[in-house]
C-alpha cells in the first residue's frame, strides 16, 4: 500500500479495494470459463475494518454461483499486520458478471463444483442472493427510466 492508496483518515481507500476486487473477480472468471465477461453489478460490498500501510494485504476471489449467462463472484480481502503476522478480514464482495457471448449457441456454462467448507458455505447462499439479485434488478430498471441526462439545475419541476 503506499500513500496514494490512503484515504484523509490514513486508511487503504474504498475504491482501490473495490477495483482490485473487480480485478480479482474478472480473473476468477475468466479461469472457470475461458471466455470474456463483463462486470455487470457490484452486489453487495462489505468493509468490515480498515486497512493501514503498513500491513500487507491479501486478495482472493472464487467463483460463488452460476446461471446461465451469468456468473457471481466471492472477493475478499486479508490484511495481516506486518509485525505481529496477525491476519483479519478486512473487506468481501459478491460481483456479477456476464459472459460476453452467451448467445453463442456452442456456449454451456460449466458445472460449479465448491470443494472447500467456505466455498461450499457461500456457495449454498447463492439461489437466495441470486433471487434478491433479480428484485433489485427489476427496481433498477424502473430507477433507469427515472433517470434524466440533464443536471438537476437544468431540469423543469
């Protein structure tokens, strides 16, 4: 971590670690596919403590779930302080992604197959989030249409 990292607080800033997780999470998938994908939503994002400089940190991901055409993702993010080897989760995401060409006919997802007890453990909470995933999914459209391209300033009442 070094300084252009730090927030005015003197912690690893929110946003490094969420493109790092974006970083992490299109490798994963490109690993279980072997096809280009693209970020298609951040589902829920999770800062469980701060990060300092001076302790080395850890990213991981796995892929969490699969559907069709899309697939979620599992980051999270490990700090261990540097001088006492102490290691704490410090962050952890779910992040969809959609392969890039799903319509092609020769195109199956790969079978999911967690072997670890924390892939198996996330994993099994995937059908719930994936339901949650499309509600939220049906109110963005509906945040979509409410969205206008002018500044609040130029817009009529």
């Amino acid at each position: 971590i070094v300084d252009r990292h730090l927030n005015d607080k003197g912690t690893y800033y929110g946003g490094e670690i969420m493109a790092h997780f974006d970083s992490a999470g299109g490798g994963a998938v490109f690993n279980f596919l072997r096809k280009a994908s693209f970020t298609a939503t951040i589902d829920e994002m999770t800062f469980v403590s701060p990060v300092y400089k001076s302790e080395q940190v850890y990213i991981e991901a796995f892929i969490s779930g699969a559907g069709t055409t899309s697939v979620e993702v599992f980051t999270k993010l490990i700090a261990t302080n540097l001088e006492t080897y102490e290691k704490r989760l410090a962050a952890y995401a779910f992040l969809t992604y959609v392969v890039q060409d799903s319509k092609n006919p020769d195109f199956s997802m790969p079978i999911l197959v967690p072997e670890s007890e924390e892939e198996i453990a996330i994993c099994e909470g995937y059908a719930k989030r994936r339901e949650m995933n499309l509600e939220k999914r049906k109110q963005g459209k509906a945040i979509l249409d409410a969205i206008k391209l002018l500044p609040i300033w130029e817009q009529k009442r």
